[in-house]
C-alpha cells in the first residue's frame, strides 16, 4: 500500500472527506468489501487532480458561464 499525502488544507481535507463519506458504498462482510471512494483516497494521482480541479474551477466557470462576447474591431 503506497502512501499518500494531502497536499491541501485540513478544511479541504475536510471537505474531501465528507464527500467520500456521503458517497461511501463500503460493506462490511467477509470478505470485506472497500467502495471506489474510499480506494480513491489511496490514490496520490487522483487527490493531486481533485485538490487542482477543486482550486482552478472557479476560473473555468467564470470562463464558461460568464463570458462576455468578444466585440470585433
Ligand atoms: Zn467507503
């Protein structure tokens, strides 16, 4: 098992993490079964890529939904 580190806050940590609890599918039978959540919290790849998504996306929805048409000249 690797191990990986939360590169962000402890609010966005936080925040992670309730989302994963919400969305938790774990079962708890023999033998134990651990939901695509919680698996993705042992990826560094992936918590890096949410933690850049989870900053710059105010940027991308500011481009998509508040765009201004460009006038030409
Ligand atoms: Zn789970």
């Amino acid at each position: 098992m690797a191990i990986v580190s939360w590169q962000g806050t402890d609010a966005e940590y936080a925040r992670l993490y309730d989302a994963v609890v919400r969305n938790c599918e774990c079962v708890a039978k023999q033998p134990p079964h651990t939901c695509a959540a919680h698996v993705m919290l042992e990826d560094q790849s992936v918590l890096d890529r949410l933690l850049w998504v989870f900053r710059t996306r105010g940027t991308f929805i500011a481009r998509e939904f508040y765009a201004r048409p460009v006038s030409a000249r």
